[in-house]
C-alpha cells in the first residue's frame, strides 16, 4: 500500500469499527494483518485524530559520517591527489571512491560518488595551472611596488608598456574527457599530419599586436 493513501485507509478502517465492523472483518476488507488493525485502533484511542497521519519514510543510512564526509571534503578542496599517493593530479569519482574505500573501509560506487560530491557543493571543473615554483610575496611585491614604479615613469616619458608572450598550438593536440566501456578505451580518429601554429604577442592596457607564423612537420 502506498503510503500516501495509508493515511485515508486508516481513517477509514476505524470509522468502519466505530460503526460496528468487528476488528478481524476490518482487517479481510482493507487488506491488512488484524494486529496492524488492532494497533491502529489503540493509537486511535490514544491520539485521536493524530493517528491518522503517516510519517515520513526513513531514508537509506549515510554511508559515511558527518565527520567523515567533512574530513573528505577538505581532502578533495585542499588537496592535490599527489599528496594521497595518487598518481594524477586531478581528482575523479574512481580516485574520491578509492580514498573512501581505504581511508573510511567504505565501498560506494562511482554514481554514488558522484551523488555526494554534488551534495559537498562540488562540481567537476577544468582548473587553473599555476606554477608550483611561483613566489607570493615576489607576485605581490611586482604588483604593489615594481609595476606602479614602471607605470610611473611610463606616463612620465609618454609611452606605452607592452607585455610580450609567446604562444603554440598543434592540430594533433587533444583534451578532455570522453565516455566508453569499462576496460575499453576509446579511440578518436583525427589526421596524421601534424601541423603547428606559434604566436607572439604583445598586449597592453590600450593596444596589442601579433605576429603568427605557421609550419607543417
């Protein structure tokens, strides 16, 4: 019986003995065992109309505390997999699974993996790379004192400052993610010819200029 019409079964069943159906026939007529009846009528007679009402179903238990769950989250958030033995440095559902399987003793499949993390407010994302050989205090000492000091004396001598960066591209180059069958690994057809495309530029504030030059390998 589905358990939003319980409610209106069990109204109904008492009514019915309140009006001279014995327990036991109530029981044959709505389908149910006579101690579930015989209970519905002691919480009648106890509760009143409050017995009617059906409560919520209780859902699956966690798989994992709240304590674990908090513990994971600052893992996957504030940590390179690296620093877990793992060998890659993004995480996936399969390596989140793996972490909870050794660290928790807990096995969860990969969609349930993946119900949690959304739950965690986290969703999968292509991140930034920055330089681990990157200095803060030199970036924040380039921003605050060498920059301003270089702006300055630009204005003073009316010119303009340009940053210069060099860029290359190549048609055989891939990312991304695709799906296929577990143990299977796709293959994406594409040309043999490989061809490059490198770019030099120079950008400011007010203008920018390139210059691009292409070679066929």
């Amino acid at each position: 019986m589905a358990r939003k019409d319980l409610a209106e079964t069990r109204r109904t069943a008492i009514r019915a003995i309140e009006k001279g159906l014995h327990p036991n026939a109530a029981a044959e007529v709505f389908g149910c065992g006579r101690s579930t009846v015989y209970g519905w009528l002691s919480a009648y007679r106890r509760l009143g109309e409050r017995a009617f009402v059906v409560g919520t179903a209780p859902g699956r238990s966690p798989f994992l505390t709240k304590r674990q769950i908090g513990q994971l989250h600052r893992w996957i958030v504030g940590k390179d997999p690296r620093q877990l033995r793992f060998d890659y440095a993004l995480w996936t559902r399969e390596m989140v699974r793996q972490l909870i399987a050794e660290r928790f003793g807990v096995e969860m499949t990969r969609q349930g993996v993946g119900k949690l993390l959304h739950r965690l407010g986290l969703s999968p994302q292509r991140p930034l790379v920055r330089a681990y050989e990157q200095d803060p205090e030199r970036v924040r000492a380039w921003k605050e004192e060498e920059y301003p000091a270089i702006h300055k004396k630009a204005k003073e001598a009316g010119a303009k400052i340009f940053f210069c960066d060099e860029a290359g591209m190549r048609t055989d180059h891939h990312a991304g993610t695709t799906w296929g069958g577990v143990g299977h690994t796709p293959i994406v057809h594409g040309t043999g010819q490989r061809k490059s495309l490198n770019m030099i530029s120079a950008v400011s504030r007010g203008a920018s200029c390139t210059s691009p030059s292409s070679r066929e390998r």
